[in-house]
C-alpha cells in the first residue's frame, strides 16, 4: 500500500508562476486522497508541496542535510513548514532517504538535481521491478525526453512500464491509484 509519496523538481520556481502552482495542486490532491507529503525541505517544488497538502490538512515530511562546501545546493528553506523534518548528513544520503521513504514520485520539470533523482529513481525501479515504487512524471515535456531516450538507449521492456506519464492534476492520484492496483 502506498502512504508516502515523494514530490521532487525545480528549487528555484517561485509562487505565482505555474509550476509552482502544478507542484501545489497536485500535493492537494494527493494529500486529499490521504497520502503522507515527502520533500526536501528546500525552496520551490518543495515547498510547494507542503503548502498544498496542508491547504487540506495533509501532513508533509522533510528530509534535508546542511551542505558544507557545496556552491550550488539551496539547502533548507525555512518557510517550507514540514510537519517533521528528517536530517542527512550528505546530499546522497538525502537523496537516499527520499527515495527510501517514499513508496511512488511524482517527479515535475526541474534542473540537474531532478535529473538526478529520476535517473536514480528509475534505475532501482527497474531493478527491484514487480516490487519497484513507480514514477510519475508530470507534465507533457516528458514525452519527447521519454521517446528519445527510448529510441537511443538500449532499455529494457519492464523500464519503460514503472512510469506513468501524466499532464494534468487530476490524473495523478488516479495514476497512485493504478500503481497500486497493478501491485496487488
């Protein structure tokens, strides 16, 4: 059964623009539906995402580190309110944890960072496939990124059935909801 869903994406999206918004709604929903908010802690998606699921009293979970000599990380932004906040000590065991503590992504357009994550998160999907935490990538960018990583990557039959891609809010519990259905 799925309880916790992970929401990873662009740290630098700011409230007011749309995928800010998309990050929020979704968290909404997915919080409505009674799943559990994980994050990292920081700006943009993230923050997002625990401001919608507490818009309908939906708890959300942190999980940050406190980067030292690192130039490029956003670290922990405090007006991103989790319910309860989990510490790393280093960004590969945060990006670890979110993975480990989330049972599907729902991952939205984002930097290298997300890069990072999804190619992470796919690969143990396709190794542990039958008992994989699915991927949901949102937005309709995905397609063309999708299909040309398909046609010139040497992927496997089962890589390319852990992911469900879906470009509107009110496809993704639903797609959560198909998960696990196929799961049982």
């Amino acid at each position: 059964m799925t309880k916790n869903v992970t929401f990873l994406g662009y740290s630098d999206t700011q409230p007011g623009e749309k995928l800010y918004q998309e990050a929020y709604d979704v968290a909404a929903e997915v919080a409505k539906a009674g799943y559990v908010i994980v994050n990292g802690g920081g700006p943009g998606v993230m923050r997002a995402s625990t401001e919608g699921a507490h818009s309908v009293g939906g708890h959300a979970v942190g999980i940050t580190f406190y980067p030292e000599n690192i130039t490029f990380f956003e670290g922990r932004d405090e007006s991103n309110k989790v319910d309860e906040l989990l510490e790393e000590k280093t960004y590969v065991e945060r990006t670890l944890k979110l993975l480990d503590y989330g049972d599907i992504y729902v991952i939205f357009n984002g930097g290298t960072g997300t890069i990072s994550e999804f190619g992470m998160s796919w690969g143990l999907a396709r190794l542990y496939f039958g008992r994989h935490k699915p991927l949901i990538l949102f937005g309709g960018f995905w397609y063309p990124i999708l299909e040309e990583i398909a046609r010139t990557m040497k992927l496997r039959k089962e890589e390319l059935e852990v992911y469900k891609i879906v470009t509107e809010v009110d496809q993704v519990v639903p797609a959560i909801r198909g998960f696990e259905a196929q799961s049982r």
